[in-house]
C-alpha cells in the first residue's frame, strides 16, 4: 500500500512506483528497482517513499534476479488459486440464493465479495492487473469504506444465521451500530483522523462475539460456527494491522496466514450455513406433521358437527310445538357456523388465516336459507383476514345478530337490509351488524339468549367493547384490540 515510491543513485534517471504510479512493465506485486554492479563496484542508491493509506514500512531486500521471480511466481500462482477459488464459492452460493432465497446466503456472499477485494487491494494484484494508477488514486477516497465493508457484511451474516430478531434489544443496538459505522468513517474521513478509523471496527467486532456467545448460551447451535470464523478474521485482520504498523512481520513466516484464514472461513460458515438450512427444514417438516395433524382434526370435528346437525334436523322433523322447532333450529344454525370455519380451513389448507368474508358470507346464506328471508339484502364489507382463533367468535356473532334481526327486525320493513362490516385501525378491529329494521325496546341482556351469547362473546372471548344501538333499526359494535403476535405480524 506504498502509494509513492522513487528510486534513484547519483548521475541516474529517477525510477518511480507505487500503488498509485506503477509502470507498465512492471510484473511483480511489489515495486523493484533493477541494480547492475559490477565486480568490486560500490554505488550509492537513494529511495523515496510515502503512503497516503496507511502507516509507512519499508522492508529492503536484496534479490538475485532469478531467484526473485521464480518465488514472485510461486506466490502469484498461489493468490490466482486462492482467489480463483473465492470466486467459485461466491458464484456458487449466488446460484443458492436465488434458489432458496435465503438472506443469510446473500450477506455470506456479499462478505466474501467484499474481503476478497479487499485482498486483491491488499496483496498488489489489483495494482498489477486489474486497475490503472488514476483508479486506484480515485478508489483510494474510498478505502476507508472498502475496508469497513466485510465488518459490515459480517454482522448482517451474523444476525441472519443466529436470527437475532428473537432478542429485540441486541438486533436494535447491532442495527444501530451499522448504521453509525460509515457516518463515522466519512467523519473521520473529512477530519482526517486515520489512526482512529480501526476504533468503530474494532467496537462492532467485540459487539459480534458479545451477541454470538450469548446466542451460545441460548442454545443457538449455529453460533459454535460463528465463533470459531470471527475468531479466524480477527487473526487474519490482526496480522495484517501488526505487519502494516510495523510492531510484528508474522507474514515473514506464515506468508499465506491471510489466506488460509479466509479459505477457512469459507468452510466454517458454510457448515453455519448448512446447519440452519438443515434446521429450517427440520422446522418445515414439523410444522408440515403438525399441519397435517390439525386438518385430520378439522375434518373429524367437522364431520361430528355434521352428524350432530343431522340428528338435529330428524329431531325438529319429530316435533310440533313451534316453540321447540325455533330452539332446535337456533342451535342448528350455532353448530353450522362453527362447521363452516372448519370447512373452510380444510379447503384451504390453512390453520391459520381464514378467509374471513368468504366465511361471513357462508353464514349468512345458511341463516337466510333456515329463515327463507331471500328478500332480505345482507351486505358485507371485509377486506382483511383474521387469525382463525378469533374469527369464530366473530361468525357466532353474526350469527346470533342476524338471526335476531331475520326474525324480529323485519315485520314492518319493505326494503331490509343488514350491512356486516369488520374493519382495521391502528391496533384495533371493529365488527359492526347494522339492520334498517323497528329496533327493540328494553335492555339489552334481558331481551334473548341471543344477545346474551353477542355480549359473552365480545366481552370474556375477544375481549373487547359491546355497544349496541337500537334506535332506526339494531346496530351492534364490536370493538377489541390486536392481540400482541398479531400486532408483530402487522
């Protein structure tokens, strides 16, 4: 990272290198300088450098020719391989993303992208091969960012395999950490305060294994993995911060450490990786089982209800006292509503959400059918689904509500009509029964069973507020709050 390097002896035209004016015929990733003596021949030799990146150390060695490029050889073919194989892993782990749309693949890819050209920076063969000295003048604006690059891609990896969002507080803080980070680079940058750029890094570093040893502790199997590859970045970016500073030269004997460091990265997060593809698939099949297992109980549910209508109905058949017929048939109409949800997630192989309209309507056409009130216009407005928990304590609702107003509302009423509504705001739903019909007189727990089981179920099921208005026909309103998880989901 010699950014400037000027060689010369007295009497002799100056040769200039360096990162940011090597020559073109230069082969080497290193500036050299060729010396000829002759026997016995003394010669002073003068040499001027500067770096604009980093601190300045300057190594001299003096090599015969052949000798120098036959391990300038060795060493270049051993970065070719060693890059070579980088760019394989990434394009290789690009494939697997798209395939599995994995983010945690994405971030594995976008931080070996980044060390790997940083490396190339590093080690001289971006000088050599792939950019002209006015490039890297232009990039060196920026290697304070490429630098900060890979910490960067290294903790989105990290929060995606250790999925930290289960601990809200650390993904905040490490959130914030990243953000800060290149504002404090640019910061030091316009300050031209290099020697305090490692600090923000060195602070998310520390923050990484804080977060990877208490997801450990946690029981998060991944982390063993993310620990041992922090472990060997920090020693391959240790290494080189001591050689560039000049305190210790560990490259003199380890000259490919680096190398092997990230080479074994690759592997380690690789196994991180495997292990959370092989857990999220365990999970799948888990909840697939479970799945399966709550649609054969749907369906046997279902089929109980059906047979309980059944008996219902040869049971109305056998009497004759009207009053008995209308119970029955209330209690008919309660089983139906619950045995629609069920048919409901059956069809659509879903435990979860319901297709909430879709289900108020199946209730509605079911009441109109029982009553043969076909003259009755019944509106509903729904544009949101709910979790399939609550939604039957909402059709038993319209249930009740609507066969009320199918018997009672309509005796003096010509065009009738009854609007449903459920409605979103903020982190509240609002269930609203509207009838244009006479209304009723008296309060409203003392008038029928019915509004007995709107008020239990509003209240104690959901939770929530009952409002009921009887003046220009009945409107009921029912109003609760979003449970937590689904507050989450939102």
């Amino acid at each position: 990272l010699t950014t400037h390097v000027s060689f010369f002896a007295e009497g002799q035209e100056e040769q200039q290198d360096g990162l940011f004016q090597c020559t073109a015929n230069r082969s080497s990733l290193n500036p050299t300088f060729a010396i000829t003596l002759q026997p016995y021949q003394s010669q002073t030799f003068y040499m001027k450098s500067s770096s604009k990146i980093t601190t300045l150390i300057i190594k001299l060695n003096l090599w015969e020719m052949q000798a120098f490029y036959e391990q300038e050889i060795t060493k270049q073919v051993i970065l070719a391989l060693f890059f070579g194989a980088m760019l394989i892993t990434i394009l290789y782990n690009l494939t697997v993303f798209f395939a599995t749309k994995e983010l945690s693949y994405l971030y594995y890819i976008l931080f070996f992208a980044s060390v790997t050209f940083h490396h190339i920076l590093y080690t001289g063969v971006g000088t050599l091969y792939l950019f002209s000295p006015q490039t890297m003048v232009q990039m060196s604006t920026y290697f304070s960012l490429i630098v900060a690059m890979p910490a960067i891609f290294l903790a989105l990896f990290t929060q995606s395999i250790l999925q930290l969002k289960q601990y809200p507080k650390l993904n905040i803080l490490l959130y914030s950490l990243l953000f800060l980070y290149p504002v404090v680079i640019l910061l030091i940058q316009s300050m031209g305060a290099y020697r305090y750029r490692n600090l923000f890094f060195t602070v998310i570093l520390l923050y990484l294994f804080f977060v990877t040893f208490y997801a450990f502790i946690k029981g998060n199997k991944q982390a063993r993995f993310i620990i041992f590859g922090l472990l060997l970045f920090v020693s391959s970016g240790v290494s080189m911060y001591l050689s560039s500073t000049g305190v210790y030269n560990v490259f003199e004997q380890y000259p490919y450490l680096t190398e092997l460091c990230f080479a074994l990265e690759t592997v380690v997060f690789s196994f991180a990786l495997t292990s959370k593809i092989n857990m999220l698939n365990h999970e799948q099949h888990l909840s697939q089982r479970r799945a399966f297992l709550l649609r054969e109980l749907n369906h046997r549910f279902k089929n109980s209800m059906q047979i309980i209508v059944s008996f219902l109905m040869m049971q109305k058949s056998t009497v004759d006292d009207q009053h008995t017929q209308e119970i029955l048939n209330s209690l008919e109409n309660r089983i139906i509503a619950t045995t629609h949800l069920y048919s409901l997630l059956q069809m659509e192989n879903n435990t979860l959400v319901v297709d909430t309209k879709r289900y108020f309507a199946l209730i509605t056409n079911n009441l109109q059918e029982s009553f043969d009130q076909h003259n009755v216009e019944i509106e509903i407005e729904c544009d949101i689904n709910l979790d399939s928990e609550y939604v039957v304590y909402c059709g038993l609702i319209i249930n009740e509500a609507v066969t009320n107003a199918l018997k009672y509302a309509f005796e003096t009423t010509d065009e009738a009509r009854i609007d449903i509504s459920l409605t979103e705001q903020a982190n509240q739903y609002a269930l609203t029964i509207r009838d244009n019909g006479k209304g009723f007189q008296g309060t409203h727990e003392d008038q029928n069973l019915g509004l007995y089981i709107i008020k239990t179920l509003a209240i104690f099921q959901l939770e929530g507020e009952l409002n009921i208005n009887k003046d220009h026909g009945v409107e009921i309103i029912v109003v609760w709050e979003k449970k937590k998880k689904e507050k989450n989901d939102h």
